[in-house]
C-alpha cells in the first residue's frame, strides 16, 4: 500500500489533537478551587432566618394537623355509612335494630360537634359500635294475632313491619281468617285476626 499525502495529513492532526489533550490534562498546573468566602451574618439577619425558619415549621404543622384531622373525619364518615348500611340491613331482614339507631344518631350528633382527632375517633368508635349491634340484633318476634282498628284494611295490616312487611301478603291473612271476615273489602273494627307464619 501506497503511503500518499492525505495519509500524512490525517495522521498529523490526530497526533496534534491527542499531544493537545495531554498538553491540557497533565500539562498545566492545577490550580485548586477555593470556595467562595462565607461572610457572617448579621444578627438582624440570623434573626429574620430564624423567624422564616419557625413559620415555616408551624405552617408544616399545621398542614399535617389539617391533614390528620381530615383522615379521621373521613374514617368517621366511613363508619357512619357502614353503621347506617348495617342498620338498613337489620331492618329488611326483621331484626331489633333499635339501640343500634339510637347509638348511630348520637354518634351522628357527636360528628357534628367534633372538632379534633380524638373526638372524630370517639364518633368512629361509636359508629362501628352501632354497626355491630345492627349486625348482631336478634330478629324480632313478629306478631301472631293483630286486633283490627278504625281505618286498617288487608294490605296495610301486611305492609307493617312486624306482621309481613309487604303488602302482598294480605291474602294469606285473609285466607286464614275467612270464616271472620267474608269479604276481604270490609273490616270490623275489634277483630282479632290470625297472622299465619
């Protein structure tokens, strides 16, 4: 192979950029870098500092108080609506969810008066209290015998809670008491009927 100019050339300026490199890199005399100097400050100065920094500190507190006090209203919530599911549950399955209610109503005031952690968890703790009562109500006795007032007709005697609660079963209250009342359209007052179960 022919060595020709454009060889010499190029091989030159390579030689020329890595002598430079080295020329740059371990040539020279390092020169260390001094930090620039602190200058002491002023006493107003550290005064303002100090002052800044102790907002600040409250302002963080007071974000994470705002914060804590917003978890524990929204965990009452949340126990609020359990307690209240848990009691609509009671209702439609015939259970005494009596105290239960009684116990999410002052619950539900004692929401409305709270104004910090720890009574926003005392309403929680009751909340979750009348949610395992309503689960936990026996089933009420339902009625036997029903005694007829002014006003009372089949369908309405069904709807009530502790006879059927619903209305449809009119017709086995009447079926079981046919030979008292022949015509299912009139009632008497004073007639006791028979609640079949």
């Amino acid at each position: 192979m022919r060595i020709t100019n454009l060889h010499l050339i190029v091989s030159f300026l390579i030689l020329s950029g890595v002598a430079f490199f080295l020329y740059q890199f371990y040539g020279r005399e390092r020169v260390p870098v001094r930090p620039p100097p602190v200058e002491e400050e002023k006493p107003e100065e550290m005064a303002e500092k100090e002052e800044m920094e102790r907002r600040l500190e409250e302002e963080r507190a007071r974000r994470e108080t705002e914060r804590e006090r917003e978890e524990a209203l929204n965990l009452a919530g949340e126990a609020l609506s359990r307690a209240a599911g848990a009691i609509q549950r009671a209702r439609v399955e015939g259970r005494d969810e009596g105290a239960a209610v009684q116990l999410y109503h002052k619950a539900k005031a004692a929401l409305g008066q709270a104004k910090d952690v720890p009574e926003f968890g005392r309403v929680r703790d009751m909340a979750l209290e009348a949610a395992r009562m309503a689960e936990a109500a026996p089933a009420k006795e339902r009625a036997d015998e029903y005694v007829v007032k002014r006003g009372d007709n089949l369908w309405n005697i069904a709807k009530k809670r502790e006879v059927y609660g619903r209305g449809a079963g009119w017709v086995r209250i009447w079926r079981a008491n046919e030979n008292k009342v022949p015509d299912f359209d009139i009632l008497y007052s004073g007639i006791t009927l028979e609640i079949p179960r």
